[in-house]
C-alpha cells in the first residue's frame, strides 16, 4: 500500500520545499528571468542534458539571438551550427521551427500561456508548464525525471515511469501538491529537491525533512524507486565515412535526410554495413560513392581503428577511410569551409584531430 496523500499536509509540504528551496538553490542565470523565450530556451536546451553541459549552449544562444525574432531570421543551418555538440538535433530543428512560428503567427511575441505554447513545435506538457509557471506563476505542475523520482519513492508509485499512462498519474499528483500562492518557485524547488537530495543514487534521506513520511525510506526500498520497464534492445549500426582529400584542399560533403538520426546535419560520404568492414570490403563498395571514378584507390584507415558513439538507442561503431585524389569535378567544398557546417559529434572530432 503506497503513502495515503491525505497524510502528507499539503500546505506545510511546499511551504517547507520552498523555504528549502530558498536556502539551497543553484544560482543559474534562467532563473534571475521571467522572459518566456529565454526560459523556453534553457528548457529545450536542458532536456536530456545535464547542467553543466547546457549552461555554456544557453550563454552562446542568448548572445547569439537576445529575441526570438533574431532566432527566426538565423538559417537552420545556423542553429544547427551553434547546437553542435549537444545531440538530439530535432530539439534544436524545432527551436527553429517553433521562433518562425511565433513570429509569424504572434507578431513575434512569445506566448507565455500553456495552450499556445502547447501547440508549438518540441514543446510537449513538461515544458508548456515550466514555461508558463516560471514566466507568468500559472498553476501548471511540472514533471521531470528528477519529480518521477521524488514523488515515486515518497507515495511508493509503482508505475513505471517510462510508460505512457505514468505522466497523468504523476501530474495529477504533482497538481495537487502544487502551492497555488508560489506555483513557480514550487516547480523549481520540486526538481530542484530531486536534483540535489532525493537524487538517483545514494540520495541524502538523513537530511531529508518528508524522512519519517517517506515510503521508500520507512520500507527500506529507496533503491527500488522510480520504477522503470525494461529498455529496448540497443541497435548496432557500423559508419564508414569515406574522406576525400583532393590536391587543391577540398572535399566532399553530405547532408543528412531522412528520418534517421543527425538529420539535416553533414558527413562525409557513407557506406554503412552490417559489421565492422575491413579494407576489402570497403573498396568493394566504393562504387556506391558517386563521386569517385572506377580507377584504383589507396584507402587509409584513419588511425588504423575504428571509434564507438553510443546514442539513447543505437550503438554507433564509426570508422573514418581517407582517399586522396587529384581533383574532385562535382559538389566539391574547401576544406576551409568545413567550420560552416553542423556535424554529429563523431565527425567534429574527427576534423579536431585530422591534419589536413
Ligand atoms: Fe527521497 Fe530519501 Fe527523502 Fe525519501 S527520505 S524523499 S528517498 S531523500
């Protein structure tokens, strides 16, 4: 039998998160604002990610576009240029979607209420409520993984929380406990609790003020919670990137279509294969390569191995084949160019390590 949430005063619970949250909060430059943009910004930019890698993307997006009317003139290939590094590139393709919308069709004008900003590209519940609770105070619980796990070891929720019936459970829960005076500060004391106290492992239950309301804690089972169905088998995918190097410092580059990941960021030429590929295999099908003639090659392996990128559900074995050739006729690029394009993270590396 989970904890009865009668038994939890709802009154001094946030009263107490609150003051809590007072004393011991992060100074992060989102929460010194109540620009909806600029909040927008540092959600979307945070989903997924952790703190200390999202606060420098956060700094270079506001220099970069102060408004969303900046952001909605940049080209996607700009956004995607200065979102490098960060991974799970349809956030920033919706960023960009979502500012020409709101230029468009809001004159430019963030909305801060949540059925407007509901209907925007990339914005689902979670952020709809963080935006508008922390811009304007509106009464829109949020629920992050850090509340799933809170709320899940304090009331003893069973639900798995990577199913999708859980976000109703745990937002009609989180709706209740909501301070109806202080709604915004409940929100990011609430994450903010599960970020620093009741975190994913080794949380600090000795110094924790719900220790003797906690189900977890009284059951000895805080390692049980939150409850998680288990995952998807990872997929294996094997990239070989062919490099081509011609005598008059250019090379060849690809975008990325598709509904496949890294979409509408470049790489160089792809052969993909079903295990990791040998020379032999490889020079088998350069022909697939459109823009190589049939005369013989010398490939290089650069670095004489192959290199591994693991994404949420795909294993990525990747392996970079160097070929010089005299000159290249078709859809060629100069290598000083390079630092104009948006890269998935194994080919930015790459081009910080290849001696041109
Ligand atoms: Fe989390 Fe421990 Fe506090 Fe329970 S007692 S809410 S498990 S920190």
């Amino acid at each position: 039998m989970r904890l009865n949430l009668s038994k939890i005063n709802v009154k001094s619970f946030s009263k107490d998160l609150i003051a809590w949250y007072d004393i011991n909060k992060r100074s992060l430059p989102w929460r010194n604002t109540n620009d909806p943009y600029k909040i927008w910004l540092s959600e979307i930019i945070l989903q997924q990610t952790k703190i200390a890698q999202g606060l420098p993307y956060y700094i270079n997006f506001v220099n970069e576009y102060p408004d969303v009317i900046k952001l909605a003139q940049a080209s996607e290939q700009e956004v995607l240029k200065l979102w490098e590094g960060l991974g799970y590139y349809s956030r920033a393709r919706n960023l960009h979607k979502a500012a020409k919308i709101v230029v468009n069709e809001f004159k430019g004008v963030f909305p801060s209420n949540y059925s407007e900003l509901i209907k925007l590209p990339g914005i689902g519940d979670y952020t709809a409520s963080a935006v508008s609770s922390f811009s304007v105070n509106a009464i829109n619980p949020v629920v992050d993984g850090n509340v799933y796990r809170f709320l899940s070891r304090l009331i003893g929720i069973k639900t798995a929380i990577n199913t999708n019936k859980s976000h109703k459970e745990f937002r009609s829960i989180a709706l209740k406990l909501i301070s109806k005076n202080n709604p915004s500060d409940f929100n990011q004391a609430i994450m903010e609790y599960g970020a620093l106290v009741c975190k994913p492992s080794s949380p600090n239950c000795a110094n924790c003020f719900l220790k003797k309301k906690c189900y977890a804690f009284l059951k000895s089972e805080v390692t049980l919670f939150p409850v998680k169905n288990i995952k998807k088998k990872i997929r294996e995918r094997f990239f070989n990137f062919i490099v081509i190097k011609s005598c008059n410092h250019q090379t060849i580059l690809e975008k990325r279509t598709g509904k496949d990941i890294w979409k509408n960021l470049y790489q160089f030429p792809l052969i993909e294969t079903n295990s990791l590929a040998n020379k032999e295999t490889i020079v088998d099908q350069l022909k697939e390569i459109k823009y190589l003639d049939n005369s013989k090659k010398k490939l290089v392996l650069f670095e004489n191995k192959s290199f591994c990128h693991k994404l949420s559900h795909q294993k990525i074995h990747y392996s970079f084949w160097l070929i010089n050739v005299k000159k290249i006729n078709k859809d060629q690029i100069d290598i000083l160019d390079l630092n104009l394009y948006p890269f998935p993270k194994p080919i930015s590396n790459f081009l910080l390590k290849f001696n041109w």
